[in-house]
C-alpha cells in the first residue's frame, strides 16, 4: 500500500480527475484572448466558458451559482494526455564550436543535493539514440561520470567510483585527449572538506576517436536532446566551463588556473558567470567565444556560492559570493502543454471572474480567468481588487495534506502524484520552493477547499462576495493582484471605493506603493479579509506568471536558506513587510494577530460603535446583536486567520474599536508567531491576541478605511437569504464609501486601554 492510499481524511467531490487544464492568462480585457491547454484522458471533453458568481454547493449556501458565456469556443474537443515538463536547467542551442574538436575538458563546482538513483546531467552535449557527444554528469552511484561517444561506435563511460559527498562543494572535471585516447577524471571536494576519501583521479584509455558530429544544444544541470530533457541534476552548480584542449591534472587542480583562464585562455570555449544577470533567464559566457546561454523551468538564482563567507547577506552587494544556481528535478516555471482552445475576449464580457469549465465522463475542471474593464470602458463606482497571487501562493500546496488534512479532493491527489509543489513546500531536495507559477494544473479553483481548514479558501472564498454583489445589485468592476502591480494607484483611482477580497497576504511593493497612494489621495477601503499586505512578493521581469517569496519571519512552512533572504527578481529583501516598515495596522489600521481551524465566532459591539462618526455603519444593526456568528467558513465570520488593532504597529490613533471577537475562541487558536518571543508567551499572549477587530477611520484626505479583520468575513455574506448583520453592514460600508461624499478630518484623543495596546 502506498503512502496515499494510507491516507484516510474526509474526501470531497469527484475521486477522479480526467480532465486538468491551465490557461497562459489571468487577467485579460476586451481584446486579448486566452490559450487554454487540456489534458484529458478521456476520448473527448467539452469546453463551456461560464461566469462564476458562486462555487461551493454547501446546503447552507446558495450552491453552485454559474452562467454558460456564449462563445465560439464552446463546444467538444479530442482528448489527449499531455506530459508534465518540469525540472530545470541551461540549455545553449547548437553552435559550431563543439564541431570537430581533437581534445576537450569539462568543469564546474557542484553542491549535490542528498544522493539521486538516477544519473544527473552536469555539462551534457549528449545524444541517447545514436550515443554520441559528450557528458559530465552525476551518476547513479553518487560518483562522477563522463561518457563520450562517436556516433556508430561503443561510447567510452569513465567513473571515479569515489561517491561525491552532498550537501559540498567539490570540484569536477573530465580532460580528453582524442589523438592519444586518454580521458581524466578529477574529483576534488572543497580544501575544507576533512575527508581525503571523496577525492578521485581516474584516468584510462579511449575507444572513441572524437564526440561525432551529430547536431544538438548543450545542457547545464540535465541531459537532453531538443524537447527531450531527462537526467535533471538536483542541487547547486557553480562556474561550468568548457575548453577546447585537454588540460592536465595540475592544472585542473589550480583554482586559480580555472578562474584566470576564463578571461585569458584561447582555447577557452565557454566559462559561464552566474554572478552576473542574476535577475533574468540570461547566462553569461565570460570566455573569448561569448556563448551566453539560456535558463529554462526556473532554477534558484541569488543563491550562496562556494566562495559566500557570510559577510554579506545580498547578491547585489557581493555577487561574487553568488555565483551559483540551484537546479531542481522539480522546478516549474510552465510545463509546456500545447494549447486546446482559444477565447477570445469581446465586448460581451462584463468584467467578471470567468472560467473555460471541463466536462470530460464525470469528472470536471474549470479554469479560471478575470475580465477587467477595458481602457475605454465605462468604470463602476466600486472595484473589487482580487488577492489573485495569494490564491496562486496556496495552490499546489502539498504540505496542507497528508494525515493532518480535514479534506482530500481530487485536485489534491493529481498535483501531489504529478509531482507539482507550491510556495508552501519543499522540493525534492528539501530546500524551499522560492517561486510558484500559474502556467501549470492547480488547485486555484471556484470550489476548492483548503486541506487544512476543511473550508472554502481563497479563491472560493471570494467568490462569496462577488455572489453577493451580484445579489445586492451593486455594480462593480474586478481587477487583479497583477493589474495593480502594473498600474499602481492610476488604476484605482478611478474608483471612490476598493474591496479586497477575502485574504489579500501577498503584495509586491509597486502593489503597496499603488494602495497608500490610492488612500493618500482620498480613496475608501473596504478590507473584507484578514492578512492583508504580509508576505514580501515579488514577479519576474521577464514572466509575471511567476512570483517569489523567500520567507524568514512569520508564520512559515519553510525558512530560507542562509543567506538567500533577497529576492533574485529585484534584490530587495524578503520577508514580512511589518520589518520593512509597511505594517498592515498602518495602512487598514490592523494588522494579523492569531489563526485557528475551527469554529469560528461573532462580533461583539464596544463602545466606539456609538461613536457619530460610525452611526452610517451600524444602521440596521441592534446594540447587543452578535455579528456574523453564523457563515460557510468554519460557521461564523470571525475566524480562520484574523487581525488586530494595534496603535503600537501604526494603527492611526482616531481609528475607532467598533467590535470585537475577543474572549470567544476555542484554546485551539494560537497568536501569530512574529508576536511570540518564547513558547513560554503563547498561553499568556492568547486571552488579548487571539481576536479579530472591525475598525473604521478617515484617512485624513477625504477618504476613509474600514477593516473587518478576519478572512471568514464573507463566508457569512450569504446566510438567511443574505438578510443577516454582516451582508448588512458590509453594505452600509460600500454606499457610503461609493456615494464620493468625501469623510471630514476628525481629531480623536484615544484611551489605549491595555487589552488593546499590546
């Protein structure tokens, strides 16, 4: 019996997943179009693109809420099983200077991950089928390996039989001498490595006479042939380079050698710096020849080198101290499906969260996209900002399975035996998973549950408020995580109000930035969620499909390595933005305090609720009802992860404490580990910390905040028909904030009472 099928947990909808796709967009307008690509291991499928309103079917709720969008690409399709390509490396496509050559050597560094059963590609110009060319690579034995073969004729395979030690950085090379068919071997760990029994130096006779002529790139990190790439090394790679000679054992063994040579020596074919271009796909080749090569699947770069001492902690600061990448069998950054089906976007798609729905036997799919409004287009008085990279943050994560989990669904099982990781897990190799993607099959779906809740989550989650939206008749735009990043607060201010959905934790500074500059100039938020503006993120240059996170601090699954807390994208540091002086108390007024996976609770009303100032909230609502203890998240709207008001951390001092979930959750509730100094403090921190609270002030410039402080806040949206306290509240909140009648500036001298002031 394997490992899963040893796993009981509740199990949720269809068993199987014959049908899984992934579009190349997210967010698009009128204009664009969307590429979706489909595996189906079924004879057919049926494509159908619906607008999402609602997507759970929870008796307690509406149920599934979806309308067919007309469409020319509705309609059936030929299945067809498309492989995964995951596993990174450097890939240089075919180039003469490895035509004809009479002698070669190959070297690099390497810091081997825990030993692989299956040979690992180092510096490979190696083709299977007819065994030609070259290769360096990391056998299955752990040792170092180099194969030759000239096509025809029986290849030459040479190993040290000395296993290289993981988690060390040693020095290996091949040396090859056609005209007197001798090849070398040299295996040297680091001079500080204490045992003498993992260097080797093999040499022995050639049978072949050449590498052959059979065209074909080169690889860094796997052995490959075109599309075909196999042998992924786990694991880091430093200074690979290749010569046109066959250098001798002293001169493999001098460091020094190897790195003068990269600048001066003519036979010198390639000397790639991963120090340099750190941010992009981009190798440099340093040698005379200039053959910069190019990245694929996303290895690890701004990554500790052979030479980092722990001085410096920035690779902008010493990228010398960075030249290194780390390669993973498991790296994604797209698996490189072909394309299904084609949407185009017309002026039939009102802005909206979308799907391409997948029906092939019983089993289903749907693909998510979101429409925003176009340039021209007429804007809504209120714009809902999607947390779209907290939901690509989540999706995939295997580490919220597994025994713990409350929940196991189909799309959990395909990911995890497919091999697919999130930012929440470790690759293979158990280093973190510093970048997630959208270009690949994901658990970013309209009715998912979250494995470790047992409960709606984000995506699905947010759905709960555009069906309400839609239910109440209040018109309104979507816009996406990526689209602020782009436009910054240009694109909101369009709009007298913003909502975020329903748990909006992962922000990049240009999405930061956008949303201060939003309220400094007199826009209204509504925060319908918790954790807001936590993690540190950041996207590619080159690709905003792929995000990064390198967590430190916090509440984690996994830390950095040493050294390796500054993102490779832009070099700034990761992390919380609380320590970057962005606290979420200062911009929402607060901030996340505690979280809990089980029932949650309701609001309690304290005195500032009476306050004038907040007199156009509470309409409707009576003085002693309890808020919100009723909702589709874990029963009620506070709860799951929840915020605070702390003056401490920002929180502006005329903010008014409308109400409170303080004293109303179970001991299973634990205070936010950044709070936390000791073990000793969780039991003494929990009577104060472990609450959520809705507060409300003016910015100052016309405009005005208004927090609910717990992700489960639109869970409860639905409940009684939608004629409940907090659908009540919630639009009291957004009419006043659409009217554009801006808040005046009110002055408050505040009694920070001690139980909320720590």
């Amino acid at each position: 019996m394997s490992d899963r099928e040893a796993i009981t947990v509740p199990w949720r909808g269809k068993a199987r997943k014959d049908v899984f796709g992934y579009a190349d967009k997210l967010g698009v307008t009128v204009g664009d179009h969307v590429e979706v690509k489909v595996s189906c291991e079924r004879p057919n499928f049926r494509a159908d693109i619906v607008r999402l309103r609602h997507g759970i079917d929870d008796p307690a709720g509406p149920g599934v809420r979806e309308t067919v969008h007309s469409s020319g690409a509705n309609g059936e399709y030929k299945g067809r099983v498309q492989r995964i390509r995951a596993g990174s490396y450097m890939k240089l496509d075919d180039c003469e200077e490895f035509a004809e050559l009479n002698a070669l050597t190959c070297s690099a560094w390497i810091r081997p991950s825990p030993a692989s059963q299956s040979d690992q590609g180092v510096i490979c110009r190696w083709n299977e089928i007819v065994e030609s060319g070259f290769a360096l690579l990391v056998g299955a034995n752990s040792d170092l390996e180099c194969w030759i073969g000239d096509s025809g004729r029986e290849p030459d395979r040479l190993r040290t039989g000395v296993p290289i030690p993981s988690d060390q950085w040693t020095f290996v090379a091949a040396s090859v001498d056609f005209e007197s068919r001798q090849a070398t071997l040299v295996q040297r760990p680091n001079r500080r490595w204490p045992h003498a029994d993992a260097w080797a130096t093999v040499s022995a006779p050639l049978g072949c006479g050449g590498v052959g002529d059979t065209a074909g790139s080169l690889f860094v990190a796997a052995i490959g042939e075109e599309d075909i790439v196999y042998g992924h090394f786990d694991g880091k790679i430093e200074s690979p380079a290749i010569w046109r000679r066959a250098l001798t054992v002293t001169e493999l063994e001098s460091e020094a050698h190897v790195r003068a040579s990269r600048h001066a020596d003519a036979d010198l074919i390639a000397a790639w710096d991963f120090s340099e271009s750190i941010s992009s796909r981009r190798v440099i080749d340093r040698s005379p020849t200039g053959l910069d090569a190019l990245l694929v699947n996303m290895p690890a770069r701004g990554v500790t080198g052979r030479r980092w001492t722990g001085e410096e902690h920035s690779w902008k600061q010493a990228p010398e101290h960075y030249a290194a990448i780390h390669f993973h069998s498991d790296d994604v950054e797209d698996v490189g499906w072909e394309t299904d089906l084609r949407v185009v976007i017309d002026e039939s798609y009102p802005s909206g969260l979308y799907a391409i729905r997948l029906i092939a036997g019983d089993s289903e799919d749907r693909v998510p996209f979101v429409v925003r409004p176009g340039p021209d287009a007429d804007r809504t008085r209120v714009v809902v900002l999607l947390p779209t990279l907290t939901w690509q943050a989540y999706a995939n994560a295997n580490h919220f399975g597994g025994p713990s989990a409350k929940v196991e669904q189909a799309e959990d099982r395909w990911i995890a035996d497919h091999g697919l990781r999130g930012l929440y897990d470790v690759h293979r190799d158990g280093s973190p998973v510093y970048y997630a993607s959208r270009l690949q099959p994901s658990t970013m779906r309209p009715n998912y549950y979250a494995q470790n809740i047992g409960a709606p989550a984000r995506m699905s989650a947010d759905l709960f408020l555009i069906d309400w939206l839609l239910e109440q008749n209040i018109d309104h735009d979507v816009i996406t995580d990526q689209d602020l990043h782009r436009e910054g607060s240009e694109l909101l201010s369009h709009y007298p109000v913003v909502i975020t959905g329903s748990h909006p934790e992962y922000w990049t500074r240009e999405m930061v930035d956008g949303l201060r500059g939003y309220l400094d100039t007199g826009g209204c938020l509504a925060y319908l969620g918790g954790e807001l503006c936590y993690w540190v993120t950041t996207l590619d240059p080159q690709n905003d499909a792929v995000m990064e996170v390198r967590r430190d601090s916090g509440s984690r699954t996994w830390t950095a390595l040493p050294g390796e807390h500054h993102h490779s994208a832009t070099g700034e540091r990761g992390g919380l933005w609380r320590y970057s002086g962005h606290t979420t108390q200062s911009i929402a007024g607060t901030g996340y305090t505690a979280w809990g996976s089980e029932q949650g609770s309701g609001y309690r009303r304290l005195p500032d609720s009476c306050n004038p100032r907040a007199s156009f909230i509470f309409e409707g609502v009576g003085d002693d009802e309890v808020i919100g203890n009723f909702g589709l998240v874990l029963g009620g709207a506070a709860g799951y992860e929840m915020d605070r008001l702390d003056y401490g951390l920002g929180t502006p001092p005329h903010a008014l404490l409308l109400a409170s979930s303080v004293g109303s959750h179970s001991e299973s509730f634990v205070p936010a580990i950044e709070d936390v100094m000791d073990a000793s403090e969780v039991e003494a921190l929990k009577p104060d910390h472990v609450r959520a609270d809705m507060v409300f002030f003016e910015t100052g410039t016309g405009g005005a905040v208004f927090s609910t402080g717990s992700i489960a806040w639109s869970g409860s949206l639905s409940h009684n028909n939608y004629d409940n306290n907090v659908a009540r509240i919630s639009r009291n909140v957004i009419q006043r904030f659409a009217s554009g009648v801006p808040f005046d500036v009110c002055a408050r001298s505040v009694e920070r009472l001690d139980q909320y002031n720590r």
